[in-house]
C-alpha cells in the first residue's frame, strides 16, 4: 500500500471510526484501526464486535493494499502532523511509513488478516430518512434512556417505522421520550427493532450533512446505518420493549402552557439548593391563579421562583427529580411549551405547544 492523502481528510477518518475501537485489552487486533486503499479511496474500519464503523475519504492511490495500525497511537501521530502531503506506504508486513516534508515516521502494524470482517446487512427492507431529521430524533430522545447495564434493555431505544412515519421511544423506567418523524421512502410493512443508545449517540455525532440521505438496513440481529462517506453496523438488542402505549395518559385534569427557556431557566436555578446527598433533588411546583412556583429546600438553603402560565383545569402541587424535569426543556426546540398532569401522583406529560411529534413522560417524586 502506498498513497498519498491530506491531514485533514486522515483526521475526519480517524475521528470518524475512533468509537468503534474497543477500549478492553483482551484481543489487541480490535484496538486497532485498519487502512485499505482501493479505488482512488482510503477506507477506515475499527470494530469492537459490538459496533463497526467503516469511513472512507479521498486519496491518490499510487499503490492499493492494506494496514492494520494501532488505533491510539496512529491517531496522535496524525493530529501532531503538520498540514502538508502525507505519504503512507506499508513498506513491509509489520511496518507502515508516514512521510511528510522531508521527514518520516515509522509504525509497527499488525497482521492485516486477523482484523474482523465488518459484515454487510442486505435486510428485506431499508428506511431511508433525512440525515438532518433523523439528528434531531436522537438528540430528542436518546437521553432519557437507561445506562444500568444490568438492565441492557433499557439502555437501548425502541425504533418503529410504517408507511412513512418513523417513531424513537427511550425510557429508563422512571421517565419516557418519544420522538416521530417522516421517512423518504414508503414501508410496506411495519419494522420494529431496539437499538443502543450508545451507537445511537455515535450516529447523531457523525451525522454533519443535512441534505444527506441516511439509509438503515436490517437483519434479525445487525442494523447497518449508511449516509454520506460514512457506514455504522450494531447489533441490536434481544428482547420485548415495554409497550409505553400503556403508560401514556389520555386524560388530564390540569392543563398549562409556558415558556420554555424561562422554565428552563428557572428549575436550573432552584435545583440549586437540592441537598448535596439527595441523588433524586427533588423541587417541587405549585399551579394555580395562571402562576407557576417552583421551590427547593435543603440544608444548603431554599428558593422559590414564580413563573406566569397559562392554566386550564384545577390547581395542583407536585414534585419530581429536578434533573429529569429539566433534561425535557434542554432539548426542546419550541419556543412555548405544555404540560398535562393528571394529578399529583400521576405522570406528567410534556409536548411543544403546537406539535405532536415529540412527547415526555415523567413519573412524580412521592414526597
């Protein structure tokens, strides 16, 4: 293998591929990240076994072949390198050159054919959705997912996709995100499967073309995401999501719409004052007369902010885990936003005032 590439385009690579590297030391051929030129192309590929990425970039290939390099050391070197041509050549089996100016680099590699094949995922149906669109999806929903992984279900999102819609459920048990979306393509039969948010959280950082198409390809048990130069394979989780239809209230007997950034604003500031050893600081709210007050007392002090709503239904005094009340209003895109309640021991739901395709549920702190 020899070829000559940019710093930069190296770099996008190695970034690029650098979460699928596996961290463990148990197999040290899956620390690494393998180089193939082919094709006026340099392809970058790493796998932990659990998810593999594959990136390629642009490259004058003066001589195809292949490189396995360690992944931490290789992407050093090529962050210290100074934005000039770089010149790889594999000048033996366990030696690969990098060149540039009048200087050289020499890295051991490894064998190339020990590196694990990322499979190919050709499933009986493919969802392809606008990479911009799909971004916004995670983003809105992968953080209410759980991160006990003794509970790998949880840690994963539910993903259902019909005709043309595309729906993202997360829930750590104790609150719920859903997200819907419209998809390029039509489905003729519905498409179900649990992703992890891990991978889901790698794809949304990788994602930087809007006007991309994203394509996902499924088998029994691997999912494929392909867009722009870039492809993700996972496996998806085993298991029966819980069905959340169930838990979403129809009714509600306190109705009220806010602002969100003040709300936002306002439980950063009260959370403040949750005792330092209460992992669930909780803050409590109070509705009526169209006014909002959201309260916190601990031995660090107390504070109350009052905050103008508008109100329909009866009054109300609740409470919750500051945290999860204020991941919602982070991540909201709406300038106004709702909140039902079915009473004090009933969960609360969340939604943007004007839009039905994102909805947060969240259970009360009994206090």
């Amino acid at each position: 293998m020899r070829i000559t590439a940019t710093k930069e385009n190296l770099l996008f690579a190695v970034s690029a591929v650098q979460k699928a590297v596996s961290t463990k030391q148990t197999m040290p051929i899956l620390s690494c990240i393998k180089l193939e030129a082919r094709q006026n192309s340099l392809y970058f590929s790493a796998t932990d076994l659990e998810i593999g990425i594959e990136c390629f970039v642009p490259a004058e290939i003066i001589e195809e072949g292949s490189s396995v390099v360690p992944a931490r050391h290789f992407s050093d070197i090529v962050r210290k390198l100074p934005d000039v041509p770089i010149i790889l050549k594999q000048n033996s089996e366990s030696e690969l050159l990098i060149i540039y100016n009048e200087s050289q680099l020499s890295l051991r590699t490894l064998i190339t054919a020990d590196f694990p094949k990322i499979a190919e995922v050709d499933g009986e149906q493919e969802i392809q959705i606008q990479a911009l669109v799909f971004k916004q999806m995670i983003k809105q929903s992968v953080f209410a997912a759980g991160v006990d992984e003794g509970r790998p279900l949880f840690t994963g999102l539910l993903c259902e996709a019909e005709k043309d819609r595309i729906r993202l459920v997360a829930t750590d048990t104790h609150r719920l995100a859903l997200r819907q979306g419209e998809i390029s393509n039509s489905l003729e039969k519905e498409v179900s499967f649990i992703i992890p948010a891990k991978m889901l959280n790698e794809l949304a950082r990788l994602m930087y073309e809007d006007d991309e198409i994203c394509t996902i390809k499924l088998t029994r048990n691997l999912s494929s995401f392909r867009f722009a130069n870039i492809r993700i394979i996972c496996r998806l989780l085993e298991g029966q999501f819980p069905n959340y239809h169930q838990v979403i209230p129809e009714k509600y007997s306190s109705k009220l719409i806010t602002n969100t950034k003040t709300i936002k604003e306002a439980i950063e500031r009260i959370s403040l004052f949750g005792g330092a050893n209460d992992n669930s600081n909780t803050i409590n709210i109070k509705i009526e007369n169209n006014n909002m007050v959201i309260s916190s007392r601990s031995d660090l002090g107390q504070g109350y902010e009052k905050i103008n709503i508008e109100l329909e239904g009866e009054p109300l005094e609740i409470s919750f885990n500051a945290r999860y009340l204020g991941d919602v209003f982070k991540i909201l895109e709406a300038e106004q936003a709702t909140l039902e309640f079915g009473g004090p021991l009933s969960p609360c739901i969340v939604r943007p005032d004007q839009g039905m395709n994102f909805l947060y549920l969240l259970l009360p702190v009994r206090t």
